[in-house]
C-alpha cells in the first residue's frame, strides 16, 4: 500500500494519450493490483479500529473506509476507461457521478476517455443515451448531483456537438419510462444548439404530445410547456419552422389545448 501513489501515477503517464485504449492485459493486471490493495487497506482499517467503538461510529467509520476504496478504484480505472467494454462502463458510471458530481474536471475526463479513444468503446450517442438512463436514486445519488452531472456533457459543445445530443434525445423517447432529465436535456441543449431546436419543434414536442405524456408524468409535461414557451414567440414566430408543434398542439385535448394557449395567446391569432 505504500506504493501504491507511485503506481497510480504511472498508469495515468502510460494511458496519457486518451485516442489510445488500454490493453485487456494491462486493465487485468490494474484491477490485480486494485483488488490487493483494498484487501491490504482493509485489513490496515480493521487494526487501526478500537474494539470499544460505538455501533454508531463504527457505521460512520465503515461508510468513510468505503468511500476511501471506492475512491482508489475509481482513480485507477480512469485512465483504462478507454479500453472498458460498455457494460463496464455502464456498471462504473454511476460511482464516478456519485463520488464526483462536484469535481467538472474529473467527471469531463470520465467522459473524454469514453468518447475519444480510437475506437470508443462507447460512442456519444451512447454516452449520452446512457447518463439519462442512471437510476440515480438506486445509487444513492442526490437528483442536482445527478443532473449537474449531465450538465458537464452538455456544457461541453466542443465534444458534444448538436448531432449525438438529437440521436441521443430520438432513442430516448422511444423508452417505455421516460428519462427524468429528458426534457430537460432537450431545453438546455437547444439553447446552445440551433439544429437541436429545430429538432425539438419538429419532432420531440410532437412525439411528446403524441405519447399524451400529460398522462404519464405531469413534470415532463411541464417541461414540454416550457420548452414551447421558451422557443415559440410572436417575436420570432415562423411557421415553416414550427408547423409540425402547432398541428401537436392542435391536437390536444380542452385543458392542455388551454394550458398551451395561456402561455402563447397570441397562437389564438394564428
């Protein structure tokens, strides 16, 4: 264990290039390692416990030690995300959410060292299908840590640009149970691209409405309302860009119809 910083950073000085995977043999050999020095930790932990400490220190104790392993592993296996396979990836995402939501820098790196390697083991679309499918909540992961951590992809336009975000938000509403971060994506992401916009007054709100999600979940509901708030105006109104949301819109049912129209009144006018 008194290596073992040495060794981390020299798995990260030979995985410096992220266009380069790792090797099957080196992630073995890694995880090797890894699995050693959490037993030797462990085993260092449980000695340095007082046999007379309280049941309530002891979980807090536990629950500190198991953070401080799942952190050493997590350091390890960034620099060999590049050469994970996607269930790997999609069983460690997760943890680096979890343990990283308040550090950009790192979760950016997680997300390069999936995306640019050549080949990727997993390509943009796929990352980003695969971050709104977390079930934050079985991870423990707070929903703002969750959703910040969304907000380091998307922030990221040089990356991810407007064509795996459009992709990503295609299959994404074809999923039974929608995304909780859907719509959101969907707004944020048109604001900073103008092909994700036309994209989602083309076909999302349509698909949205299509799929009466008034019905299933009233918050994607509400996103939907917002999103045509933000995006249909009478200041910049054009009706060649819109016209498959107003024939949605249309189409809704008494109440919504006059939910819609109480936010875009002059619609009326249409």
């Amino acid at each position: 264990s008194y290596y073992h910083p040495i060794i981390l950073l020299i798995v990260g000085y030979l995985h410096n290039d992220i266009n380069i995977p790792s090797t099957s043999s080196m992630i073995d050999k890694v995880q090797n390692f890894v699995n050693r020095l959490i037993v030797v930790l462990r085993k260092t932990d449980l000695g340095n416990n007082d046999v007379t400490t309280s049941d309530n220190n002891e979980s807090k104790e536990n629950k500190q030690s198991h953070l401080d392993v799942e952190s050493i592993e997590l350091s390890y296996y960034l620099p060999l995300l590049g050469g994970f396979d996607t269930n790997k990836l999609e069983e460690y995402l997760p943890k680096y959410i979890k343990l990283y939501y308040n550090n950009a820098d790192v979760l950016k790196s997680v997300y390069h060292r999936i995306v640019l390697t050549r080949p990727p083991p997993m390509t943009k679309t796929a990352l980003i299908t695969a971050l709104h499918r977390i079930n934050f909540e079985a991870f423990d992961i707070k929903q703002k840590s969750y959703l910040d951590s969304l907000s380091v992809c998307l922030n990221d336009d040089v990356t991810f640009t407007s064509e795996p975000i459009k992709e990503a938000l295609k299959i994404l509403t074809d999923d039974s149970t929608l995304p909780v971060a859907l719509v959101r994506t969907a707004l944020l992401a048109s604001k900073g691209h103008v092909d994700v916009r036309k994209y989602v007054l083309n076909e999302f709100i349509p698909k949205l409405i299509q799929r009466r999600i008034w019905e299933t979940s009233l918050t994607h509901w509400e996103g939907v309302k917002h999103c045509i708030k933000n995006f249909i105006t009478s200041n910049n109104i054009n009706i060649n860009t819109i016209e498959s949301t107003l024939r949605a819109i249309l189409s809704l049912p008494g109440l919504q119809l006059k939910s819609i129209l109480t936010i875009i009144p002059f619609m009326k006018s249409l």
